[in-house]
C-alpha cells in the first residue's frame, strides 16, 4: 500500500518538499493549499509598483503538479490529530495520513495597540497586496506611512516611494536588525534620499481613523500598512502538537515534531548555535528540501541525516527599483546600490528555475 504523505501548505518549504518526496517510491502526495497557486511573497513588495500585475507573482499549482500525480486538495486545515493521524478541514472533511508535513506559513503578528489591526493593512499574500494596490489607485496623492523597519517594511517604502507620499515608522532605534549597522545606514540615507520621510526610536501607541499617535508625535495618514512582524497561525493551538510559548511547534533539530509528522517553513524555528535564524524565503525552501531527506530516510526505517545548518547564500533587500542592499556569500560580503539590486532580481529568477526543474519543467516559471 502506498505511502499517504499529507503537506499542509504550498509556500516555499511545501513546495521544496513536494520536489523532492514526490520521488519516492509507492508514495501517494497530496497537498493541502486553499489557494489556487504558489505566492512569490519576497516578491509581492515589487507587485505594489503602479504598473507591476500582481498575478505575475504567483505560480499557479495546475501548471506546477501538472502530471506529477500529486493530488491539490483546495481547502483549509484547522485541527491536526498525531494520534489518529488525520488532519481536519473547514468543510467537515477528515484526510488521514501515513506521513505529515506542517508547513502552513505565517500570518502577521499584531501587538495589542489599540485601533492597529482595525485600520491597518498587512502584507503577507497575494489577496493583501491585491488590497494594497486597490486602495493605492483611489488617489495617488495619499499619504502611505509603513509600520515596521524590518527587510519587509524597507522594501515596501522604497518601492512605492516614487508614486506616493511614503512615511516610515520604526520603533527601535535603527532600520533592518538582520543586516549590520553600515547597511542599515546606507538604507535609510537611500530612502531619505527617494523621498521616504523616516521617524525611528518612537513606538507606536494608538491608531486612530486617518491619524497615528507615537510617544511624542502625532502622524496624517490614508494608507496604512503594517509590517511588525509575523506569527505561526493560531489555528495551530487547537491542534494536539506540542506548542513553545510563542505557539510555534516544538520541532527537534531534524525537522521531526512526531514520529511521523514534521514541520518545515515559518512554523519551524531554527536555530544556529545560540542564535535564530530570521524567516526568510530563503530558509523555507532550503527546509524543505532537507525535511524530504529526512522524511524519506525515517519511511525507509534508516537514520536521520545530520542536524539541519542552513548556509544562507545571501540577504538582499530592494531600496528602489534601481537600488537595494544587503550581503552575499558565506560569512556576509556586503554589496550596496544597483549591483546589489541586479543580483536581488537573479535571485527571483533563479528561484523561478529551481522550481521548474524540480517539478520537471523545460521552462522557468
């Protein structure tokens, strides 16, 4: 009897998975995704631009599992039994499952400030930056202030920086945690420079309609979108997995959270040495393809490979469409102005090539 192996979510990691378990032998995959396709979310900041058609960020899983007979099952989990091993959708339905993969993604974290997730817009899917761009065409002469001065936020203010009024809001006292203090720096001038109006060192207390009340200053917005932070899905507590405080599975250093269930992507924290590794894309797809060892190897009843150690190839961030920043290679060359935006589009595009090779295609998606 064939293998039932359950993925919950087509991210990155999901989809990293699916390339490579999907060659296992008398194994039966199937994908549980509400969504029609595969999101590019490091790429949904650029989708913002004026004239960038957001469906062009979006691979969609027909041409994706096309002939692969990997089965898309368009619905929503909201319950995970170990025990029984099933997984349990919003339409009633129970799938069972021989082998699971937990990787959902993550959703926008919202600090309890009065008025925030009322009035503010997140940018964490497709359907946000359809929302986004919708309130954008109203009036181009709005006001946009970005919450949050993470690689998310950065990028979403340089980007729509030359079409609108653009404010950037950042509690702490610097830009971009996850890249030194030089570049950090050098982001911040740029942005200055493309006309962001950037107030760090201020946090945010209220939201109230059209106005944002910092410690000290009191902020005119039309458009307001968040950028804090993210989260693991809520819906992950009514399930019976072991939960850290933070409502993140408990997931061992081999990606297993169970015997037979793992996790990969957002809902897996992983760490190097004392030190978090920051959610990327990124980290997700190479999760996904190390989780599919380590499944394969327990379906076969041999050891797991060794501890999972990403070697991130790189941190590019946009600053503009001709400017971004960050750092490459083993041990964090830092590159800065428009060669590191050339190499943030290669990425994309190398990304797009990964994926069509690993599903069999002759062309890159």
């Amino acid at each position: 009897m064939a293998e039932r192996i359950v993925v919950i979510g087509g991210g990155y990691a999901g989809l990293a998975f699916i390339g490579e378990a999907r060659h296992i032998p008398d194994s039966q995959i199937v994908l549980i995704d509400p969504g029609d396709g595969h999101e590019l979310i490091p790429e949904l900041p650029e989708a913002l631009r004026m004239h960038d058609p957001i469906e062009e960020h979006v691979v969609q899983f027909h041409d994706v599992l096309e002939g692969t007979g990997v089965e898309h099952c368009k619905e929503r989990v909201v319950d995970i039994r170990m025990d029984a091993r099933e997984v349990r959708l919003s339409s009633g339905e129970a799938r069972s499952f021989d082998w699971l993969l937990v990787s959902p993604g993550s959703v926008s974290a919202y600090p309890p400030i009065p008025g925030l997730q009322e009035r503010s817009l997140p940018l964490r899917n497709a359907h946000d930056a359809f929302k986004i761009k919708e309130r954008l065409r109203e009036n181009p002469h709005q006001r946009v202030v970005v919450v949050g001065g993470g690689l998310t936020g950065v990028e979403v203010a340089g980007i729509l920086a030359p079409d609108h009024d653009v404010w950037l809001i950042e509690g702490a006292p610097r830009l971009l945690p996850a890249l030194g203090i030089g570049l950090a720096h050098y982001a911040r001038s740029r942005l200055q420079v493309a006309g962001v109006k950037v107030i760090m060192g201020q946090k945010l207390e209220r939201v109230e309609e059209n106005t944002l009340k910092l410690q000290r200053d009191e902020i005119h917005y039309d458009v307001l979108i968040w950028a804090g932070g993210i989260q693991a899905p809520r819906w992950l507590r009514d399930t019976d997995l072991p939960l850290d405080d933070r409502g993140y599975p408990v997931v061992d250093s081999t990606g297993r959270i169970g015997e037979r269930v793992f996790a990969a992507g957002d809902v897996w924290r992983v760490w190097v040495g004392h030190q978090e590794v920051p959610q990327t894309a990124q980290l997700a797809s190479m999760a996904g393809d190390y989780v599919a060892e380590s499944m394969t190897r327990a379906i076969r009843g041999e050891p797991l490979p060794a501890p999972f150690q990403p070697r991130l190839r790189g941190m590019l961030i946009s600053l503009d469409p001709g400017i971004g920043v960050g750092w490459v290679i083993r041990g964090g060359i830092p590159v800065r102005g428009s060669s590191a935006r050339t190499l943030k589009n290669l990425s994309f595009q190398q990304y797009r090539l990964k994926l069509s090779r690993a599903f069999g295609r002759g062309w890159p998606f």
